[in-house]
C-alpha cells in the first residue's frame, strides 16, 4: 500500500480519504438574483449551512458554458462560467470563500463528450477537411446509410447522428446535442488536459470525472450483442452490451493523463463516475494505483434494500478492492432516484448511516441529509431529456433534482420566483424547520456527520461483518483502540442484535442507557454502540 494511503499514524490520511463529500446540483441550491435557477453566487451565500452539516468538501455538478441540452453537461467552453450561474469571479469568489471556511472544492469534468454549439465542434462539422474533424468521431454510413454500427445512446436511439452538411455520422452516446470528444487525437487530449489545469492553476481541489467509461470507443470493432438479461424497464440503452463502446482499454490510459496532471498539484483529487461491475470498476484504480483515487461503485443503486443483500455487496466488494484502494460506494446523486425514496421514507434516517459509516469517501447528494424524497412532476414542467425521450419508465431524473427548500416561505427561500422545478418539501418539512428540530433528520445528520469525524474508526478504520439476517446488518469499525459498532434495522419491527456497547447515536433520538448488553432496535432504527475499551 503506497505509503500515502496507509490510514496509520506516522501517515496522515489525505483529505478525501476522511473527509464527506457533498455534491451540489448548482440549478437546485440556491437562486441569488431571481430567476428561479441556483447560481454560484447563491452556493456562497449558503456556505455558512455547508459547514454546519460538517462535511469537508463540495462537489459540484457543471456550471460551464452551455445550451442547457443536458443541464450542463453538455459544456460550450471548458474553461468558462455560464452567464446563468455567473462569472468566472463569481467562482473565484465562492472557491475563495469556501477555502476560508476549510472546505475543498471539487468541480465536475466531462471529457467525453462537449456541446455540438462548442467552437471546436463547430469548426468539425464545418468541413471533412477540418483541422478539428479528428476531435470528434466521424464514420461514414453503411451501404444501405443506417449508422455505422447498431450503437444504442444512453438517452435512446442511435448513438450515431447523420450530419448533412459533410454527409458522415458523428458518435453522440447521450443526446445529438452532445458529441463525443475523440481522445485518440493527440491535440484534443492536450486541449482538454489544458482546460484541467485552468481550474486546478485556480485552485480547485479536483474533479469528478463524467461518463469516462466511454473515453475510448472501439468504433470499427463492430455491432454490440443484446443483451440477454434485458427487460424494457431497464430502458432501450441496456437492451446491448455495451462491448465495443464501455471499459475499452485506451479508457485508462486517458485516465493515467488526467492523474498525472491532477498529481502534478498537491493534494488533489481524481473522482471516476465509472458504472459498471465490479470487474469493470476494480481496474480503474490502476494496478500502480495510478488512476483514480476514488472510483465510484454504483451497485447499491440496484441492490434490493435488505440487510443481507447489502451486506453481501460490501462483502464483494471489499474483498475486490485491490492493495492500496480507498472505497466509495454510491448512495444517491442527481441521476437516480432519491434514496429516501427507493429505500422508503421511513429508512431514510438507516440509509443516511449506512452511507456515512461504511469504510470509504461518502459522497451525499444535496437534499438526503433532510431526508429529500422524489417529488413528483407535473407532465407539463417535466424538463430532463431523457424523459423526454423515453417516457413513462421511471427513467427521468427531475424527481430527485427539485429545488433545495431552505424555507417555508414562497418559493421556499430558494428563489423568489417559480423555480426551474417545482419546489417539494421532504416529510420531515424545510431545512429551516428541520434546522430548530433537534430530533429532525438533518439534525441527525450533523450529529452522525459529526461522530465520524470524532471517531477514526469511522472515518479510516477497518470494516468487519458480525451479523447480517435479512432485517439486520450489523458491522465493526476499528482504528487501533477505537471500536465502534453499527447496528441497522432494515425492517419495520423491532429485532434483537446481540451486541453491547454504549450507545453513541440512535436515529430515533436519544438512548436513555448508558450501556446495553443486548441491544433491541427499534423498528427503522440505526444504532452506533462504543465498543473500544473503557468506552
Ligand atoms: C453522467 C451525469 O451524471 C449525467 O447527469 C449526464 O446526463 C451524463 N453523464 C452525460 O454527461
Ligand atoms: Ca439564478
């Protein structure tokens, strides 16, 4: 294990190894100047409530340049600010004013694809001869002119689209309005390397890194199979294996360039949204561990909500996780739905120490600290593409991207005007009620927030499996002498675990004992026993 990940004493931990990372979605924080859309100037004026939750380090979803065909994450100019969220002193200013506060800041990077209205690719476009034709990627038609390959997007439909001007289709693997960059040209790989140390050379801590898994399409290896384990809920993008375009090999050493520029600054960080399988994530740390500090692990996404199904995830994947690797596994973002809602309300308080105790980097989607579940959209204001495009599966990602509801007042203190999506409050209420609840979710949130940073067990110990039934997950941390214990209740009766201990922290409020030798969780119950000695 190199030297620089060893959780020990004489080598201090790195910051995003201990630390929560908390991920904005900067339409949805905060509006500053009415428009009914968040902005970074709006982030900064809620820094202060950031602290407060006590976590260490914000991520935040695109705010560059962009026509908005994906809510950003379609970038016109990489090295930008969209006049809808501010200017670059505006992000001068808010990453200023995170720093003062200890908090890192990490911005989110989409190399695979850009905008069709960014410059470079409309000078591709432009010509066959274009000196930035090769920064995309271009095939001609079969002989009957369907696409080159039967290519599925992610969005649906072909990944190809036709362009008429120069008579070619272009690989776009999310929307037409997106596409896909070519890494494979040396000059793209140095542009986009370049709009990387733009951000660090003012300070950003790191990125998390968009859709990377398709960084290097096989795009002459031919059609992908279907999919033997399809069902249409899974929606038309899952109907194939994805074999030619996902996981190719030229992906890592794409990955290997942005590390070493990322490295090439102290103390930053690589964050991959890296999907797939076990298999598919493991190799993206890098046998050298020189690809990404953190590749996310989405598998509790689509793992059923039972103790022994999550139980033995985690089993698989610690056990998979080469010498040297930090974890992270995923919980919630702006993709899926909200986890208070797949896991049930009443398991929100559950799923919140499930993310944070685990061993590994807990990333929390703005919104699941107060228990945010989805909201549900009226037809007409639906505004995600993909439900656009592939209605009524359950596929559209509005419902988890609502407005953050600071207040109980109009527009719930994020805007003051209607917001881009209407404002859903989560059944515990607004921030701000939740904020004087000392037994509200979010007050729980601070506490256990607070108790992994007070605890090194939590934040860098091992992590040990004592029992699993399919209610109960029941699991040690321990650094050294500190020894804590997790006690979730994954059902609604109360189930007996046969742990004892002081309890620490209970989702259900305060524990009146002092010490419990047999311990009965409550119906939904989380409970943290101090097992160290003398604790
Ligand atoms: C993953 C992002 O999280 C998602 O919001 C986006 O639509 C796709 N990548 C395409 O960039
Ligand atoms: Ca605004």
């Amino acid at each position: 294990m190199p030297a620089s990940h060893r959780p020990d004493r004489q080598n201090a931990p790195a910051w995003w190894q201990t630390e929560v990372i908390y991920q904005i979605y900067p339409r949805s924080f905060q509006d500053s100047n009415g428009d009914g859309i968040g902005d970074l100037a709006g982030i900064e004026s809620r820094l202060d409530e950031i602290v407060a939750l006590g976590v260490g380090a914000i991520w935040i979803s695109p705010f560059f340049p962009s026509p908005m065909a994906d809510f950003g994450y379609d970038v016109s100019d990489y090295c930008g600010v969209d006049p809808m969220f501010g200017t670059l002193a505006d992000f001068d200013s808010l990453l200023a004013a995170a720093h003062a506060r200890g908090l890192k800041v990490i911005l989110d990077f989409v190399p695979c694809h850009s905008s069709d209205q960014h410059p470079w690719f409309v000078e591709s476009r432009a010509s066959r001869s274009s000196s930035k034709r090769d920064w995309y990627i271009w095939r001609d038609a079969r002989p009957d002119g369907s696409p080159p390959t039967n290519w599925i997007g992610e969005f649906g439909g072909s990944a190809w689209t036709w362009d008429d001007t120069t008579g070619q289709y272009y690989l776009s693997v999310f929307l037409s309005e997106q596409p896909a960059l070519n890494w494979a040209n040396p000059d793209l790989r140095t542009a986009m390397l370049d709009a990387m140390r733009f951000w660090l050379d003012r300070g950003v801590d790191g990125f998390r890194v968009d859709a990377i898994i398709f960084a290097a399409p096989d795009v002459d290896g031919g059609d992908h199979p279907p999919n033997p384990d399809w069902t249409p809920a899974m929606g038309p993008a899952r109907s194939q294996l994805q074999t030619r375009l996902a996981h190719q090999p030229g992906v890592f050493d794409v990955v290997r360039d942005m590390r070493r520029v990322t490295d090439s600054y102290p103390d930053r960080v690589l964050i991959g949204e890296t999907s797939g399988t076990l298999n598919d994530v493991m190799p993206y740390y890098g046998a050298d561990m020189d690809l990404f500090h953190l590749p996310f692990y989405f598998a509790m996404l689509s793992t059923p909500w039972q103790a022994d199904a999550l139980s033995a995830l985690v089993a698989r994947y610690e056990a998979a996780l080469p010498d040297g690797a930090w974890p992270t596994l995923v919980l919630g973002n702006h993709d899926i739905s909200r986890i208070a809602s797949r896991a049930g309300v009443a398991q929100a308080r559950v799923a919140l120490t499930l993310l944070l105790t685990l061993r590994g980097t807990p990333v929390l989607y703005q919104g699941d600290e107060m228990g945010m579940d989805n909201a549900t959209i009226p037809h007409n204001r639906v505004q995600d593409p993909w439900e656009r495009r592939v209605p009524g599966l359950g596929l559209g990602r509005d419902p988890a991207r609502t407005p953050m509801p600071w207040t109980d007042i109009d527009h719930g203190g994020f805007s003051t005007t209607e917001p881009w999506l209407p404002l859903h409050l989560p059944p515990e209420g607004s921030f701000a009620r939740q904020a004087t609840d000392p037994g509200s979710m979010l007050n729980y949130a601070r506490r256990l927030i607070a108790l992994r940073r007070a605890h090194s067990a939590l934040s860098q110990g091992t992590y040990r499996q004592i029992h699993v039934g399919p209610d109960v997950m029941v699991f040690e941390r321990r650094a050294g002498t500190n020894r804590l214990v997790v006690c979730l209740n994954m059902s609604a009766t109360a189930q007996g675990v046969s742990a004892s201990g002081v309890p620490v922290l209970s989702s259900c409020g305060n524990r009146v004992e002092a010490f419990v030798r047999k311990l009965v969780l409550a119906p939904n119950e989380a409970v943290i026993l101090d097992v160290s000695p003398g604790g």
